[in-house]
C-alpha cells in the first residue's frame, strides 16, 4: 500500500464525530498531501478493498489503520 493510501486510511480513522470523509479529504488536499482528484481516488480504491463504507470504517480497514499507526510511531 502506498504512503499516500496509508495517510489517509489513518486520518479516516482519526477524524471527528462530526467530520466526513470529504472533510479529511479537503484537509489532506490542503496539506498538499495529494490534490482532491487522487484523493477521491484513494478513496474509491480504499471502498473497493472493503476497508471502507460509505462513511466508516470496517472491521479490516480499522485493523490496518492501527497497523499503520504503529508504523508510523516507529
């Protein structure tokens, strides 16, 4: 998976009660991580492996996300 992917599968599972997917997209784009386009991208690919829904998380995409997190401590 590459990093892109990864930061953003992990700011998924950080976000607030009240964001939505497009607001962690908006705020990546804005850190000039990737531009909107290939963040919808990563998003649909992330929907595609079944580590996301519509507006959560599934059991093996929280999995990952806590792998990654760990991955990044390090």
């Amino acid at each position: 998976m590459d990093i892109n992917k990864k930061v953003l599968l992990l700011a998924l599972a950080k976000k607030k009660q009240d964001e939505s997917f497009k607001d962690i997209l908006l705020m990546l784009e804005n850190s000039h991580l990737f531009t909107l386009k290939e963040g919808k991208k990563l998003l649909k690919e992330l929907r595609q492996e079944e580590f996301i829904t519509e507006e959560s998380l599934t059991l093996k995409g929280i999995t990952l996300a806590k792998d990654i997190e760990q991955e990044f401590k390090v």
